[in-house]
C-alpha cells in the first residue's frame, strides 16, 4: 500500500446497518402518513409527490442558501415559490417574499419588520387577537415588542375588530389576524382589523400559516389576502398545505420597502460580508427545493382538488361529531381545521387517550381564559376517505369517555400545585412534583405514562405560567445526553 491509496475512513457500523436503525428509531414515532395524525403532519395521500419530495430534498440537500449569487438555483426557485404564493394570495405590482424556515420564523420576521420600520416608537407593541398562533408571543419576547392580546368574540371565537381598535396606542407597530387561527379554525375579519390599520397608519400582518394554500381553493371564505386594503404582509407554510417536506413557509410584504427590516447585513468583521434575508444564514436549500418540486407536481389544480377533499371531509367530520352524545363542535370550522369539545360527562383529555389506542392522534388544547379545553383535528386530503372510519372510533371514543367519567385531578397533587410559585420552580421541587405524579422514573428521569389523561388534567389545572415552567422542567428533563455510547440501541 502507497501513502495515498484510500484508505477506509468510517469506522462504525456499515451504512446499510445504520439505515436499519434510523429505520428502527421510528417506530414510536406518530405515523407521518395515512391519515391516521389529525396535528403536526400533512398527507396528500399522493406516494409520487412524497417520492419527488424527498427527491428533491437530497438532491439539495448540501446546498447553501446563505449567499443567493453561490447558488442561483436556489434564488430562482425561490422567486418562483413567491410568484405563486402571489398569485393565490392577490398581491398587488411590487410584491416581494422570502422564504423562511416555518411559520414561527414567518411570524417573527413580519413582527421584527414592522418593529424596524417604526424607528421613531420606543417601546414597540403589536395588537394581536387571543386566538393568534404562540409564534406571535415568541416574537414578542425575542424582539421586546409588547403583545397586547385582546379576546376574540365569544360566541365565534373571530377576533374582535372594535375591541382591538380600542386596544391601539401610538406604541402600536402591527395588528394580525388569523386566516384561519389554529386552535380553533376560524377565519378573522380581516378586512375590519385591517381597516383599523390603514386608518392608523400602522401594518396588518394575516397568519395564514395553516390556510394559506387552502383557502383560496374555498367558496364563500370573506377577503383576507392582500385584495383587503390595508393588509401589509402575509405568511403561508409550505411544509402545511402545500404538503411539501418540513422546514419551509413564505413571508410576502406589499412592497420591498415593507419588508426591508428583516434583511440583515454585517460588514463588520473580518469575513464574508453576511447578508441575510432571514434568521437563518447557512441553511439547507433541501426544503426549498423540496417545496417548488411538489407545488409544481401538484399544481394549481391539484391543490384545489386536495383542498376541496380536506374541507368536504372537515364538513362531514363536524356535522356528524356534533350528533355524537357529548361533544360538541367550538365553532363552525372556515377551512380544514376542527376543535371539538366535550360536555361535563367526559372529558377531552381521555378521548384522546380512548383515540390513541384506537390509532389515531388527536392534539388536546388546554382551557383558555374563558374557552374550554378542545381536541384539535387538522385534516388533511388523506384523511379525507378514512372519515366513516375515523367517526366509528370516535364515538366508541366518547363512549369510553363517558363511561370512565370525566378524569380526576389528585387533591393532594393539586394542593401541591396551588402552592407552587412559576416564576421559582426549582429543579428540586420539580423533582417532587414529579415523583408525586408518579412520573419519576429512573435517576430522576421522566417516565410518560401510557395514558396522558391524568397528567393533561392535571397541566390544565395549573395556571398558564405555572403550566409552562412545568413543561420547560419536562423539556429539559426530556433534553439530556444519551446514556454513553456502547450502553444504548444507537448504532
Ligand atoms: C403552524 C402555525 C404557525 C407556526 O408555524 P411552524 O411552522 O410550526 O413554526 C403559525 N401560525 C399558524 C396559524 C399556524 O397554524
């Protein structure tokens, strides 16, 4: 052998025995297709359009987004994603959109935009419904900018476009609207709260995150894209409806000038000069390119057919678990999302519960303020023939529910937590918590239960703050190294 022959470098596992394990690694996994998950995951039900997903996403795989003169493929596919996403959403000449990495980054670009493009306001605020999506408060803490949230109508749990005028200050940069909200489906008057802004001066951002390539596929949806007046940017998610791979949505701004705040550039070190249009800098053009393969494969038509499959199938689902003894629909749903609620015989908690182990995951959404806790279904075109089944289930569901009586929070747990304090919850007091709910395993570790009936009860009891120092306790419970190597199933 000569100093340069090659030499074999990889020194574990063959790569055939590694795919095996990421193979094996899935199976607790909440399946990702045939339409069994109503929440987190979006199936077209279409084999070819996952294949030329994942096509796409490897064959972009090592490029880099980070300078659009590198790789001009990906700012061509990028301007065709935004063109499109013009279309369906009415944009006016001079139109512009980038491309993020999901809804959470959309929704913080629009409100850092807005924060950059009022310099003259010191202490910024943004004026948001109650039922806007938990991306708009993220952005209010990253970007110190005031959330004043203000209920949504009680009865049709749309924003509240008086309430929100009244809300309005010279500290206002933004007001948004949903299209449709997620908790609860329903479409904003956005044409109202955007009149709001118009009227001040100040932007409109419509979070069609989860709509966007619905609804204007939609009969009898009022206006909410940029044909409103008054609406200044909108986000759509293509890794939602546009059933491309995850880690890709749209961020579209009237014109170039609105959107010049989210743009970064730093000549100021050293290296490269970093121009970036988004959070990220490095960033995989996989999700890009994943995305304009399957909105191209699908096309304007087959996106209509899929969105029309999804709303008939929401329609049928809502009318027929509104017959069902003890539940109740929230609201009547605008598009292709559903929340559901039960009535004191049961409780939601364990429907889900009664759902899993009959193969089906519905997300539960906790009591708010003065909404009941829900069970949210987010349907998508796969689900859609699976509807006759998915009821049958659902009412042995219920059934089950009823017959179990709505779950029951401990009175010594909630003692403990009534005593609680959210903003000092210590590790060791934690650890307490945990061991009294049954959930310490080992070494302190936490040990989910089968059944989350209990422990979801016992979270909606607590207040919000209390609720979410919790969960950040199981987060970083949740969040630490494997067992050293040698000493798991990892390869
Ligand atoms: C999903 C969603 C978001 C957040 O999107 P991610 O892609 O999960 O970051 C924001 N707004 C709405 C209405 C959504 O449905």
């Amino acid at each position: 052998m000569t100093d340069h022959a090659p030499a074999p470098v990889a020194t574990g596992p063959s790569a055939d025995e590694v795919r095996a394990a990421l193979e094996a690694l899935r199976v607790h996994d909440l399946p990702t297709h045939g339409g069994r998950t109503l929440a987190y995951v979006y199936d077209s039900g279409l084999a070819d359009v996952d294949t030329l997903g994942r096509d796409a996403l490897a064959m972009y795989g090592p490029t880099n987004g980070l300078d659009p003169t590198a790789f001009p493929s990906l700012l061509q596919m990028e301007n065709d994603l935004v063109a499109e996403a013009g279309h369906l959403l009415d944009a006016p000449d001079g139109f512009v959109g980038s491309v993020t990495s999901g809804g959470t980054e959309s929704v913080v670009l629009a409100v850092l935009a807005a924060r950059d493009g009022a310099p003259h306001v010191t202490t910024p605020s943004m004026v948001i419904p109650s039922s806007a999506h938990a991306a708009f408060l993220k952005a209010a803490h990253l970007l110190g900018v005031r959330a004043v949230v203000v209920d949504v109508d009680p009865t049709t749990l749309r924003a509240d476009p008086e309430a929100m005028r009244a809300a309005v200050d010279g500290t206002t940069v933004l007001l948004a609207a949903s299209a449709p909200s997620y908790a609860h489906g329903v479409v904003d008057p956005v044409a109202e709260i955007a009149a709001v802004a118009a009227e001040r001066g100040i932007r409109c951002h419509v979070d069609a995150c989860i709509g966007g390539w619905v609804l204007p596929h939609l009969d009898d949806v009022p206006s909410w894209t940029f044909a409103v007046d008054g609406v200044t940017s909108v986000s759509v998610d293509l890794h939602k409806y546009a059933y491309a791979p995850k880690g890709v949505s749209l961020l579209l701004h009237r014109d170039a000038v609105l959107r010049r705040g989210h743009f970064f550039a730093s000549a100021d070190w050293p290296g490269y000069t970093m121009l970036n249009s988004t959070l990220q800098s490095t960033k995989s053009g996989g999700p890009l390119a994943a995305a304009w393969a399957v909105v191209r494969h699908i096309g304007r038509d087959g996106y209509a057919h899929l969105a029309r499959q999804a709303r008939a199938a929401t329609l049928d689902l809502a009318g027929a678990a509104a017959g069902i003894e003890g539940l109740a629909v929230v609201a009547a749903p605008d598009a292709s999302l559903l929340a559901l609620t039960t009535d004191a015989s049961c409780d939601v908690y364990t429907v889900a519960d009664e759902m899993l182990a009959r193969g089906w995951y519905v997300q539960p959404q906790m009591a708010f303020r003065d909404l009941p806790p829900t069970l949210h279904l987010t349907l998508s075109a796969a689900t859609a023939p699976s509807v006759p089944a998915f009821l049958d289930d659902l009412r042995a569901a219920v059934a089950a529910a009823r017959a179990a009586g709505p779950v029951q929070v401990d009175p010594a747990l909630a003692g403990m937590l009534g005593s609680l304090d959210a903003g000092h919850l210590d590790d060791a007091t934690f650890g307490r918590l945990l061991a009294a709910a049954g959930l310490a395993g080992e070494d302190g570790a936490l040990a989910l239960p089968q059944r989350m009936a209990p422990v979801n009860a016992l979270l909606d009891a607590c207040p919000p703050a209390l609720r979410e120092a919790i969960l950040l306790g199981v987060l970083d419970r949740l969040s630490r190294p494997s067992a050293p190597a040698g000493t798991t199933s990892a390869p």
